[in-house]
C-alpha cells in the first residue's frame, strides 16, 4: 500500500508491506504545488507498485482535483479520505465538514476507547484535541511557532528577521529572546492550561516540533510519529 499526506506545508508518502511494515517513506516540501511534486514521484510510485494509494489532504477541493488528475495516470486504485464523525472507531461533536482530515487521522491513529486522550498535532498548525473514551469532545489551532515568527517579522518594523532557537521559556532580555521565548510560552503555556483542566487525559504528541515543545510540557507526553499512518490504516481497514 501507498499512503500520502498532503499537508500544508510538506507532502509525506510512506510504502508498507502487506504486514503493515514501513519499506519506505519521505517527507517533500510542495510549495503549494503538490500536484507537480507528484508528478515528479510517479515513476519511483510506479516502480513501488503498490495495489491502492490512500490519502490524506488538507489541500481543499482545487488542489485535490489536479492530485487525482495525476494519481489517475497511475492506474493504481486510489481514495481520498473523508472525515466521519460517525466512525465506529470514534464519534465526534465537532462539525465534520471543515475538521481537517489530518486532525481527525490523528485522532483515529490514536484512539482507544478505554481512555481520555489529549492528541497534540505540531506540524505546519499546532492543533490540540480531547478524546473521552472514543468521543471527540472538540479541541483548538495555533499557528505553529514559526508561523507566529513570520507573523511578527511581517507585522513589525523593529522586530526583524532572525534565525533564533525555541529552547526556553524563561523571560528574554534581547528581542530575539523574548521573540523566540515569547511564542514557545504561547504553546507550552496552553498545553498546559488545557492539561490542567483536563487531569485525567493522556498527553500524546505528534509531528516535525513535537519534540521541541514537549520538552517544557509539564505532564508526562507520549510522544508518536505514527498517528496519522495509523490513522490512514485503521481507516482504510474499516471501510473494505
Ligand atoms: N526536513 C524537514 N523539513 C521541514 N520541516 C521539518 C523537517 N524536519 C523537521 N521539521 C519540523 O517539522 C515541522 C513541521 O512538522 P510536520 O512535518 O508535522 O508538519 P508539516 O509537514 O510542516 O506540516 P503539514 O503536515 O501541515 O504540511 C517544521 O516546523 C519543522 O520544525
Ligand atoms: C488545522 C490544520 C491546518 C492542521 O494541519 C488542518 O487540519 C486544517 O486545515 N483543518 C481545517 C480546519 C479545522 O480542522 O477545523
Ligand atoms: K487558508
């Protein structure tokens, strides 16, 4: 099996075996044209000869259309993903027609019906989500650290481009401190509001800053660069 994640920022294709074994994956940047990436990795998919491609996008109708466009080339059986709030591995309250397929790939990776979970996404948006016993109660998006930079880089005459580090979140004595502190402390700060209020809830995180975050988290974090693969699977596996 192919699977694909088209996200905002990256395109991520892993191949796995019929055991479900990870042969081989990459992460590109699409710069906002995943259909022209794609066509350059219609060969190295082809050599893979994979029996279905499966696919997540956050990409919006326009560009899923010109993906399928050149998926078709292929002639290897493909589908989209559609978000069910219905799914009988996880209902949700949210409304299903705008919650991102990423999000809720993460969630159903993620999801067991024993325990209240907190999925963290820190990717391209940093999205927090509760997860009680297999029901999503709804969750919250940030712009992602670095998107907040670009915003205060493009917002303000003083503050300008800097290429510092997101290591702490003490106070900064330097713009480039409190810039770079100031954003990590946005995040930290309300994973560990929403975990305060939520005691009971399994921390789970999961993409490229999960790292970086994590570390000022102060709960206990699982951290897991699955979800949204097992996502893709428990999915596809339902709906055969
Ligand atoms: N090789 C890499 N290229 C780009 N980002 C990387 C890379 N390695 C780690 N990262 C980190 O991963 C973060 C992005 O996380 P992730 O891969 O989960 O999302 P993304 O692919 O950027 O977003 P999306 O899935 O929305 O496209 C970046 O902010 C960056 O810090
Ligand atoms: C929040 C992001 C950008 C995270 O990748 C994506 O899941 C998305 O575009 N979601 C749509 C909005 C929503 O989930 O409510
Ligand atoms: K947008």
């Amino acid at each position: 099996m192919l699977w694909l994640d088209l996200g905002n920022t990256r395109l991520k294709y892993w191949l796995t075996d019929d055991i479900g074994q990870i042969v081989t994956h990459d992460a590109k940047q699409h710069l906002q044209a995943p259909a022209e990436l794609l066509m350059g990795l219609t060969d190295r998919f082809e050599r893979f000869a994979p029996d279905f491609i499966g696919i997540s996008s956050v990409l919006g109708n326009e560009l899923n259309a010109k993906v399928s466009e050149t998926l078709s080339r292929l002639n290897i059986p493909f589908e989209f993903v559609h978000v069910d709030a219905a799914h009988p591995l996880m209902k949700s309250q949210y409304n299903d027609e705008q919650l991102g397929c990423d999000r809720w790939l993460q969630m159903l990776g993620a999801v067991d019906k024993k325990k209240r979970q907190c999925v963290i996404g820190c990717g391209t948006a940093v999205t927090i989500d509760l997860i009680d016993h297999a029901e999503h109660l709804g969750g919250y998006i940030f712009p992602s650290i670095y998107l907040q930079r670009e915003s205060l880089f493009s917002g303000t005459k003083q503050i300008t481009i800097s290429n510092g580090t997101f290591d702490s979140v003490g106070q900064g004595m330097t713009t480039q401190d409190a810039v770079h502190r100031g954003i990590l402390l946005s995040i930290v700060g309300a994973i560990n509001e929403i975990s305060h209020r939520h005691p009971n809830f399994e921390v789970i995180m999961t993409g490229g800053d999960a790292a970086i975050i994590s570390q000022h988290v102060n709960r206990p974090v699982r951290l897991r660069d699955d979800l949204l693969l097992n996502g893709l699977a428990r999915y596809f596996d339902h709906s055969k």
